[in-house]
C-alpha cells in the first residue's frame, strides 16, 4: 500500500480516449507523472483524478479484462510482478510501474497475447449489438421511446465505428 | 517420438509458451514462473504479467497444465500427462532444429 501525504491535493482533468486509444491514454497518464501529476484514481468515463507530487517516472499500462470470479488472482499476479493496481474503469484495469533503466516494463510480452486483449474487449462490445438492435428496430409505442431509439442509433454508429477501429488494431499487430 | 495425433495441432509451441510448461515441471504460481523462465532462458525470454495470466487460463484451458494449490490468491499449477507430452514433442523437434543449425 502506497503512504499518502495528508495535505495532498486532488486535481480532476477531462480527456476522452476512445477504446482503441489505449496507447495513446497510457502515453498521455505516463506523460502527467513526468509533469508531477500521478493517477489516483477513477471517476466517470474521461474523468481522472491526480494527485501532484514531484516528476516521477512511472509507466501506465491498460489491460482489459472482465473476468469478476479470477479477479483477486488476476490482481494478485500484477501486484507480484510489480505493477500497482490504480483502479479500472468498466473493464478497463489501469496499472503503473516505476520505469527503470532501458526497456520500458510492458504487461504484454508478446504480439499474441496483445491481440487477446483486444478480442476480449470485441466479445465484451458485442453483448451490446443485439440490446441495440432490438430497441432500433422496436415498435413506436411511445414519443419518448423514438427519442431512446435516436440515441441508440447514434451509439450503434460509434460502436460500429469502434469495432472497425478495434479490428484494424488487430490487423495491425497481426502483421509485425 | 510419436504424439498421439490430437495433441499435433499444439506444435510447435511459442517460445514463450514452451518455458512455461518447461518451468512448471514443479508446482509453481504465475510469478514464481515469470521468474524462473526469465532465468531458465537466460534473460532471453521475458513474460509480462498480463501475457502470464492469459496463458495460464489458456493452458488450464486445455489441460495441459492444473492447478493444485491456492495460496493467498495466488493459485499454483504443474504440469498434466497431456503437457507432458506436448512439451517432450516439442523439445524433441528443437533438438533437430538445433542439430541443423550446429553447423552455421
């Protein structure tokens, strides 16, 4: 467990990844820890809350997992190899490390296991399709249910928008 | 050596993938097997901890490890027959890969 200072100050900041950004988020989070501004914790999607300190080198890594029975050992591994468990937003798990000298410390050794990730996040995503789905092609019944549909046909754009990204993020890996 | 013919289609197996069987040839747990494939390869072969942690459901998966033990959350495995002989195969095939490459 990591000692906090009581007069620590808290700072909120704003910033939307979209989900196939999380390399992008990881280089934003290790950047605001070289600027003394180190992840504390969580709130709403594109909500992070800082703790200022001074500059540290930390590295963050993204992993996506959903798995609630395995969890504590899942947790438990990290927590062994090094890495602080700084919270998770839906599946999302946040993880940091200090960097020490040469290569940076990765939670993903190779091209294969990276590429579970992202399956895991498509198979998660696609519980949503049918929900979507549903409630577009719907009946009328309400004014206020065709509103509901509106926004839904709005989030199933996104979210076939994100698969598209997500499955180019696939391809990508597969060929290195 | 023969394989019986469903256990083909794991080889060849990744490097990674080979040291971790190779390591679990006694019960360990995930960091324990970081640790000891990271000196078994001679600091060839890393697995970072989100890459351990699938491959340890994967292989319990398929059986080719179990587990035997939980120690405060963290669960021990070793190897099964099936690993065993998939790993044995395996290492058979690198023997001629390297007895190949003696000469370079």
């Amino acid at each position: 467990m990591k000692e906090k200072m009581k007069e620590e100050t808290t700072i909120c900041k704003y910033k939307w990844f979209w989900a196939w950004q999380d390399d992008k988020e990881e280089a934003w989070l290790t950047q605001m820890s070289q600027e003394g501004l180190h992840l504390a914790s969580l709130g709403f999607p594109g909500f992070y809350f800082f703790t200022a300190g001074e500059p540290t080198n930390y590295v963050y890594r993204l992993d996506f997992v959903t798995d609630s029975k395995d969890y504590q050992n899942y947790l438990q591994l990290f927590k062994d190899a090094g890495w602080e468990h700084m919270g998770h937003m839906g599946g999302w798990q946040y993880f940091r490390t200090l960097a020490g000298e040469g290569e940076l410390p990765e939670i993903y050794s190779d091209t294969d296991s990276k590429i579970q990730k992202y399956r895991r996040l498509l198979a998660y995503l696609a519980i949503f399709l049918p929900i979507m789905i549903v409630v577009i092609s719907g009946g009328r019944v309400a004014p206020f249910f065709v509103g509901v549909q509106v926004v839904c046909a709005v989030f199933l754009i996104v979210y076939i928008f994100a698969v598209v990204k997500l499955f180019g993020r696939v391809r990508e890996l597969k060929q290195v | 050596m023969e394989l019986p013919g469903n256990l083909v289609k794991y080889l060849p197996l990744t490097e990674t993938t080979a040291y971790i069987l190779l390591a679990l040839t006694e019960p360990l747990h995930g960091y324990a097997i970081m640790q000891k494939v990271e000196i078994m390869s001679e600091g060839t072969v890393k697995v970072g901890a989100g890459t351990m942690y699938g491959a340890l459901s994967t292989l319990e998966k398929e059986g080719l490890i179990v587990k035997v033990d939980e120690q405060e959350r963290r669960k021990i495995y070793t190897l099964t027959t099936k690993g065993r002989q998939i790993i044995q195969a395996h290492i058979h095939r690198s023997a001629i890969l390297v007895r190949n490459g003696q000469g370079l």
